[in-house]
C-alpha cells in the first residue's frame, strides 16, 4: 500500500494545476529530444548511415507538436483548438512519412546495421517512455492541446517497442515483413490520434457552470 502511495505522480493532475504542469513537462521534454536528435543526425551523416539520419530526423515531427502545444497553450480557446489542428495535421503527415517510407524500403532495401540500430533503438525507447510516462499524467485532460500531445507521446512508446523488438527478430531470420508490419501499424497509430484529436477540437467539452463561476 506504501508503494501505491508513493506512485501518487501516475495520478492525473488536477485540473487547477494543469497549466504549470504541462508547461514545465513539455518544455523539459523539446529540450530532451532536441539535443537526443540532433546527437543521432549528426551521427548519421557523419558515419553515411541513412537509417541513422532518418531516424534523427523524424524526432522533428514531435519537436514541432511539442513546442506548438507549450507555446499555444493557456490563451483562449479559439487559439487551442487552431493549435490542436496543427498539431493532428502533423500527425497525420508523419502517419503519410511512414507510408512513403514503408514503400522507399521495399523499392530500395537497406542493409542492417545491429549496432546503430541497437543503439537507436535503446536510447529511443528511454526517451519514448520517459515522455509518455509524464504526459499519462494528463491522460483524464479534456482539453485538445493536451491531449493531442498525449496521443503523440503514446504513440512513439508503442511504435518503439515494437522496434526494439524487431531488433531480435532481424538477428535471427533475415526477413522484413515484421518491419513493414510495423511501419503499418505505426500510421494506423497516426491516423487515428489524428482523427481524436480533430473530433475533440471540432466538438470541445462543455464548460462547467462551477468552472464558469470562478473564471
């Protein structure tokens, strides 16, 4: 029982603490991924490991909702749901990036390089996770903004597993179907956070007569 005490920071934020929080998580994590992805393109380029760059290059797509959403976040709410359309649009086109990738691989196979990609794929998975284990804080938000940086962050740790998984699989069988499986699964992801986060904008929950009382 101590121990379920103690993971009290699992619990949802209260909704009157909300606009600190989310500020301090998002800006902690654009730092964190910057500086991460910036690391593994310069690696990329400099070693010619096109697997490498590309996968630096796609941390992009969050930088991009991330900063969005802490700097967007707290003015009115025309401006938050404009802000969550961005973001879903983002979304979506890396669900589309995923598909082109999906079909550059199978035109044009590249080689399996077990030490960079184990390298990528452990340090993302650090990175994936610690970003989604701060955003399920937010998880109970019904704010658009808020919750499309939820969905996102969602997404990377579920499509990181599988890759790390993949991992394994590509050592002991020279097949890529587990590969474009999972390329599919991870634009499935994107379409349809994309669509959550739209709908949310487009039909926002209802101000509350207390909340309206007290603004």
């Amino acid at each position: 029982m101590r121990a379920l005490r103690e993971a009290r920071w699992l619990a949802p934020v209260p909704p009157e603490r909300e606009p600190h929080q989310f500020r301090l998580t998002i800006w902690a994590m654009v730092a964190g991924i910057v500086i991460f992805a910036a690391s593994v393109v310069t690696w990329g380029v400099a070693s010619g490991n096109r697997q490498l760059t590309k996968d630096g290059i796609d941390w992009v797509y969050d930088v991009v909702i991330y900063a969005v959403a802490a700097i967007i976040y707290g003015r009115d709410d025309r401006a938050e749901r404009l802000a969550s359309v961005v973001i879903a649009v983002a979304i979506a086109v890396a669900g589309f990036h995923t598909l082109y990738d999906l079909w550059d691989k199978i035109e044009n196979p590249r080689p399996i390089v077990i030490e960079a990609l184990g390298f990528t794929a452990g340090t993302v998975i650090i990175i994936a996770y610690l970003c989604a284990g701060a955003m399920y804080r937010f998880r109970d938000t019904t704010n658009a903004l808020v919750m499309a940086t939820w969905l996102s962050s969602r997404n990377d740790a579920i499509k990181v597993t599988g890759f790390a998984l993949l991992i394994f699989a590509v050592r002991v069988a020279p097949v890529r179907w587990p590969e474009y499986a999972l390329d599919l699964l991870g634009a499935g992801l994107n379409f349809q956070a994309a669509w959550l986060i739209l709908r949310q904008a487009r039909h926002p929950a209802p101000t509350r007569q207390g909340d309206a009382s007290r603004a």
